[in-house]
C-alpha cells in the first residue's frame, strides 16, 4: 500500500461508512487515517468501527491511525412549544434559565456561565450565525437581547459568544466518560474541541496521562491569542473550520488558517485543516470548482493532512469523496510551483542536534537523488524532524512502537512500518536496506539516507546520519 504523495487524509467514519467493506474501499482509495466523530453514535458502534480497521490494517499490513473526536460542551438554546418560532430584526428577545418551553419572546439558554460572561452590547450568534441578538441587559439568570439578524430558529440550535472567553471546562461529562472509552480502545489521537486557552489542552493530558497524542482544535477565536502556547502544549493542530467561521468573519477564516499552518509547521507537528471541504459531494458526485481550490490551497500551504468530515461520514459518494481528494492532492505535489513554496516556506533548522540532523538528511536526499528517507525512531520525533523539512523524497518511519507508527499516519510523507528493535548500527543500517526495498521505496544498488539516534531507544536523540547502497545485506 505504498503512496505516492505526501500529504494525508482523514475521513470520518459514519452511517454511509461502517462495513468493513466500506471502510476497507475507503483506504484503498487514499484514506491514511479515519476519524470517530464522538458527536455522534454509541460506544459500541465506534467499538464496531474501530475494529473493523485494524481488522483491515492486519490484512494490508500497514498501519492506520484513529483519531478519537471529542464533542465538548455543545452551547445550545432549549424547545420551543410549537418546535419553531421566527425572529425579526429590531424585536426583543430574551434568554433565561426557565425551563418552560419557549415562545416568540423568549427561550431557555441552559448554561447560567454564558449569562456570567457576556456583557452589553455583546452578540449571540445561533444557528450558526444565522440569527445575531445584541444584548441590551442581563443578570445572573436572564439576557435581554434585541434581534439584529432575525429568522426561523427551532429547537436545539446552537449558540456561539463570540469574543468572549467562557469559563467552562472544554470537557462535558459526556467527553469523560468518552475519553475512558477511547482510552480504553487505544486510539491513536484525540481531537479537543472548545479549546480556548493552554490550561484546557494541560487538563486533558493530566486525564490521559500520556497514553494518546493530543490534536487541539482551533475553533474559537479565543484561542488564537495563545496560538503559540497552545501549539507547544499539543502533539497536532486542527484549523476547525466551522465554528471558527461563525466566530469570526468570513474575511478572516483564510488569513487565520496561514498563520495557524505556519505557526504550527515551524513547531514540527502535524496541522490538519477540517470542515466543508467537499461539502457539495454529501449529495453531488463531483466538488465544485471552489472545493477542489481549497483543498489545493491547504496543501500549497504546507498542511499534514486534510479531513472529510460528513462526506464520508453521512454523505451519498464516500469513496468519490476520498477518490477526488486523492487526486486533488496528487496534482497539487507534482506541481513546480508547489514545490516552489515548499522550498521558500521551510522553517530553518533550530539550534539543535536533531535538526542539523534532519536539515542534512534533506539536502543529501536531494544532492545524491535518494528515494527515501529512512527514520528510526521510538517516540515519533526523528519522523517529525525530518517531516518538518518537508523533503522530496518519502520518509519511512521505522519503529519498534505500533502505536507509533499509527500516528504517524497524518505527518506529512510518513510512511510507518514496525520493525523488530535493532541493538547495534550494522543491524540497523541492514533493517533500514531491507525495509526500503520491501516496502518499494528503493531498489537493488539505490542509496537511501538514513537517520537515527544512540543510545537505541532513547527519545528525541537524533544524531547520526548514514548513506546506505541497496546491495549492503
């Protein structure tokens, strides 16, 4: 199952794609990792899910990576006695903590922290941001609120405070009782949703005690003024899209998604961009010409991977869906201009053992016109090292870890194989030979490049760096 670009995709798994001959179609087609949206569905159907890959991962002998979604707190008005009411523009309507169902002037708000955080003249957007109210007064238990952009609203729909900072935990009771579930699974990575500041991605690594690598999506506002914080805190970023655009205007969304791309590239994580990347093909066979730019345009812009979200979960064309991305990113990497701004865009190497390591590795692959770059590594960070290089040729991340070799799954040009631990150089440099050839990426009497660190087995050690002959074993 040897790919040929670098880039990654990740699709979410869903009703239109819980068999296993589905999901087995969809990583044929170009799926490297599949998402289990934690919003949706009970435990023993992601349960179902999950095995079903590894289950296909066994077959194909290549390892695939499963990132758990969770929900976090969800902000949402309560019922409506007749399930819908319609506001107009220059109305009042109030928010408040009566649990009576709602009418045409007012409506349940069951989160008393919004009422503790908002301040005058603040606006609420619900449905998302269909319907703006301004608040003109509130209390402890109450928000005064005049219509600016009126319209249907039904039972449930969401509420977004933009611009406020609320003070409430990114995990609900529900997404404890998830992340024991995932934990117990053994996904891969988990997604955090609600992040707004560094202490919230820090509470959910004191409650999965390391056992996962942590995506922190950036999806409110709030967030970004700890971008960098945040970042260093998390093993990956993931530019959420949907909630981002309602919070923010829709003039900023881009400019936000290039500053998170290169922030987070110049960390050395992977950066995923997510939501509405294919949104036509839920019912249409074919993206629009707008859908296939944007998905072009995050990989212009240095992303890891690219995510389908109800494409592939709900949608009427899964497989097109993964098929068309695949080529869109197949395209985008073949072209000179591509590799133009990749060239141009690098981050420079920090002062550091590993990185002058990882900066060489490049420039020799380049210089000798290698096929692969080889990585051995126990934690990930040689494979993220030399990821963050964005070199022209493959990188196969050897490890000993199968977890390891799962998440490596969304870093760009990684390609994971499990290897039996090496004791000594010669063993390793032979490993190295025999997994290049075997895996397709090099023939008899290519060079490949290898990097590594000594002691084996120690983390973010990376300092030695061999060229080998395909002819050595």
């Amino acid at each position: 199952m040897k790919r040929s670009r670098k880039a990654k995709i990740l699709a979410t798994l869903g009703p239109a794609s819980s068999t296993p001959d589905a999901i087995e179609a969809l990583f044929k087609a170009g799926a490297d990792a599949f998402r289990l949206n934690f919003s949706h569905g009970t435990h023993e159907e992601q349960r179902a899910r999950f095995d079903m890959i590894r289950r296909i991962e066994e077959r194909h002998v290549r390892p695939i990576g499963i990132l758990a979604d969770l929900q976090g707190p969800k902000l949402r008005v309560a019922r409506f006695v007749d399930g819908r009411i319609h506001l107009t523009a220059g109305e009042t309507f109030r928010l408040d903590l009566d649990p009576a169902p709602g009418t045409a002037s007012r409506v349940q708000l069951p989160h008393p922290e919004i009422f503790a955080a908002i301040r005058e003249d603040a606006d609420l957007l619900l449905d998302d941001g269909r319907i703006r109210l301004r608040v003109k007064a509130h209390g402890a238990d109450f928000a005064d609120t005049q219509v600016i952009t009126g319209g249907d609203l039904s039972d449930h729909k969401g509420l977004n405070v933009p611009g406020v900072v609320l003070p409430i935990s990114p995990l609900t009771d529900k997404d404890r009782a998830d992340l024991a579930f995932a934990l117990e699974l053994g996904v891969d990575w988990l997604a955090l949703s609600f992040v707004q500041r560094p202490e919230d991605v820090e509470e959910l690594r004191r409650l999965s005690g390391n056992r996962v690598r942590i995506m922190s999506k950036l999806e409110k506002p709030a967030a970004i003024d700890h971008l960098e914080a945040i970042i260093a805190l998390s093993d990956g970023i993931m530019v959420a899209r949907g909630d981002l655009g309602v919070e923010c205007p829709p003039e900023t969304v881009p400019i936000l998604q290039k500053r998170i791309l290169r922030a987070t590239r110049e960390a050395g994580k992977p950066v995923v961009v997510a939501t509405q990347m294919l949104d036509s093909m839920i019912h249409a066979p074919a993206p629009t010409r707008a859908e296939a730019s944007d998905v072009a345009t995050a990989i212009y812009d240095g992303a890891d991977a690219v995510m389908l979200s109800a494409e592939t979960a709900s949608g009427d064309y899964p497989l097109e869906s993964v098929t068309i991305m695949d080529r869109i990113i197949d395209r985008v990497e073949a072209d000179q201009e591509y590799r133009t701004i990749r060239d141009a865009s690098r981050p420079s190497p920090t002062g550091t053992t590993r990185d002058a390591i990882s900066a060489a590795a490049r420039q020799v692959a380049q210089t000798l016109a290698v096929g692969v770059i080889v990585t051995y590594t126990s934690s990930g960070s040689t494979t993220l090292r030399a990821a963050r290089e964005r070199p022209d040729v493959p990188i196969l991340c050897l490890t000993c870890d199968v977890t390891v070799a799962r998440q490596m799954a969304l870093v760009w040009g990684s390609n994971g194989v499990v290897t039996p631990e090496v004791h000594s150089f010669g063993e390793m440099v032979a490993v190295a030979i025999r997994m290049a050839e075997e895996s397709g990426f090099a023939k008899w009497q290519d060079q490949i490049v290898i990097t590594a660190g000594v002691p084996f087995g120690t983390q973010g050690t990376t300092n030695i760096l061999r060229v080998a002959v395909v002819e050595e074993t």
